[in-house]
C-alpha cells in the first residue's frame, strides 16, 4: 500500500477527527489509483460496470475510473502513455497494437465468440442486398468492425470483392440512428440496440453465436503486468466478481439497471434485451480463446501482411487465471465445476 506524504496523512487525521473526512474516505486516500479504458458503450461492458458500480473494485483495495475512448484501436494505442492502464477491450484492437509494437497481454476474455448483430434495413432480405452497400461500425480495426466482416463473410458476401463500405461512427447509439434514419443499410450492433429495430422489421442475418471472435476482455502492457502484478491480479479479481454478479440471475433486475443508467434507457424491454444477449453470449470462465484470435489475425493480416508473424500464444497471459483455478476463487465465484470454460 503506498504511504501518503506527511502532510496529507496529516490532513486526513485533522479531517477526520473534524468529523469531515469518515474512515471509509481515508481508506480511499490509500488505495492504488487505476484507470481502465473502453472502447464501447453497449451490453458489451456490462461486466467492467458492475464490478465498478456494484464496488468490486473498492472491496479489493482499488481506486479505479472508467474512460470511455471511442474506438478500440485508439484505446489500445493510450496504454503506451501509461495515463491508461488496462483496456477493456478485444482481441482485434490487441493484435493491432501488437503488430504496431506495443508489447501488449490479453489476461482475459469475456466472450469468444461474435458479440455483435449485423443488423440491415428492412428492405434489404437478402444477402445479394447488402452488396455494395454502407456498414457502420463503431471503429475501423475494431472488434465490431471485425464481427461484421467475419458475418458478412458466413453469408457469404466479400467486403472488398461486392464493394462493402464498413464506415466508422464511434458510438453504438449513433450507429442505430443512421441505420433507422437510412444513412447506412446496415449495422454492426449489440443486443441492446439490435432487437429492437429486429422487432420493426430489421434484417438480422447469419448465426453469429457460431463464429469463434476473441471479444471484450483486459488487457494491460506487458511491464505494467510484471511491474504491477499485485495490482493486475485485484483488477481482475474484482472483474470475475462482476462477472459472476452478472451472470446470476437473482441479480438481473440490479443489472438491467446498471446497463439502463449507463446507457441512459428509457425502454426498460431494451434494458431487457441487453441482459439477454449479454449473458447468453459470454463464457463463464474467462480465459482467452486462441481460435477467436486466429480467426482476426486471418482476416487483419489482409491489410497487412505482418500480422500473419505474430505469436498469438505470446499475446495471451493466463497466469492470474490459472493462480485463480487453482486457489478455487473461479469456481467459488462462477459456480462451475474445476476445468469448465
């Protein structure tokens, strides 16, 4: 625990014999400050919020502020000036900063496979529509960038051989509108917001659950994780604790909630709909799916050939997932039994 300086702990002593500082506000003052970036405001970061508003993060004696940073390519790109320390973000944007030379480790993933919705106007019923038309995505080399190329290709349609125009937008409620407002014919979305246009008549193409896609989890820089190891092993202690409040469905009223006010929704079916698609898409075990990267690196290394020479084993850093295998936290926690995924 870091110590304070003299004159702070003497200020926090005067404060709280004053009355005006309480206990819980001096343990504060003591907890390691940590900032954790995301990429996306949708049903996809459910987990990184409950841990946060449920008070994961302050059990296990961290200090940690959320930033929402739009585009995961951007997000990834921030851990290198350190004023980031862990992106909560997917194997898409890791593989592109690792292939730019940022020494980065994926120590969890919260979903493997496709988390997104391609979603199409209702005009558009066919895949022979959608040729040549406009896709938004929330950032070009991001994971919803990604999952709309891997379901356009299971429809079988080629982005660049029937001229698709993958556009980005930065914001999952932005996407919609422009989808509803004709601008774009279609859209990579999450449940949150895909159901409800399905329920207007919305194209929903392909078996997106089938396709293997590293999706949202935590990544950190390789020297923060050696250097801050105690630190990175609270982080994600404190996100499985999320993870398992999430995942229990005594608590889904307390958890529609949370996507409610942090997505400011007013449709409490939408709410709904976020819940859903969320907990029936992620795996229980966080460990990171090694057929979900390979997946990305087939389609990025297209755009550039280096990403066929990354070591994706090299990426992935399990060790403070099998520390908690062992111990029994993870199946405490997820309620599964030893060797379950």
């Amino acid at each position: 625990m870091t110590m304070m300086s003299g004159a702070k702990f003497t200020l926090a002593i005067s404060l709280l014999v004053a009355g005006l500082l309480g206990p819980a506000e001096l343990r504060a003052q003591n907890r390691p400050r940590i900032v954790i970036g995301h990429a996306s405001m949708s049903s996809v970061v459910l987990t990184l919020w409950a841990a946060q508003d449920k008070g994961f993060f302050a059990k296990n004696n961290l200090d940690a502020q959320m930033v929402f940073i739009p585009g995961s390519p951007t997000l990834v790109a921030t851990l290198n000036t350190g004023d980031v320390h862990f992106g909560f973000t997917g194997g898409t944007a890791t593989l592109g900063a690792a292939v730019a030379g940022l020494d980065v480790r994926m120590i969890a993933a919260f979903a493997n496979r496709v988390q997104s919705e391609l979603v199409t106007r209702p005009e558009i019923k066919t895949p022979g529509d959608l040729k040549g038309k406009r896709i938004g995505v929330t950032s070009i080399g991001g994971t919803g960038w990604m999952s709309a190329l891997l379901i356009l290709e299971q429809i079988g349609i080629n982005a660049e051989r029937d001229r698709m125009q993958l556009t980005a937008f930065g914001d999952q409620r932005v996407i919609s509108q422009a989808l509803e407002a004709g601008t774009i014919q279609g859209a990579a979305l999450a449940g949150v917001f895909s159901r409800k246009l399905a329920r207007a008549g919305y194209w929903i193409p392909g078996e997106p659950d089938k396709i293997p896609l590293t999706g949202t989890g935590l990544v950190v820089k390789a020297d923060y994780l050696h250097n801050h190891a105690a630190i990175s092993r609270n982080v994600l202690r404190s996100l499985i604790e999320g993870h398992a409040y999430v995942l229990n469905p005594g608590n889904k009223a307390s958890v529609t909630e949370i996507l409610s006010k942090r997505l400011g929704l007013s449709d409490p079916n939408a709410a709904a709909d976020g819940y859903e698609d969320y907990v029936g898409g992620v795996v229980r075990k966080p460990y990171v799916g090694i057929d979900g990267l390979k997946n990305i690196q087939r389609f990025m290394k297209l755009r550039n050939p280096k990403i066929a020479d990354l070591n994706l084993e090299r990426l992935v850093d399990e060790s403070l997932l099998r520390e908690f295998e062992k111990s029994g936290f993870l199946d405490q926690q997820l309620g599964v039994k030893s060797g379950v995924k």
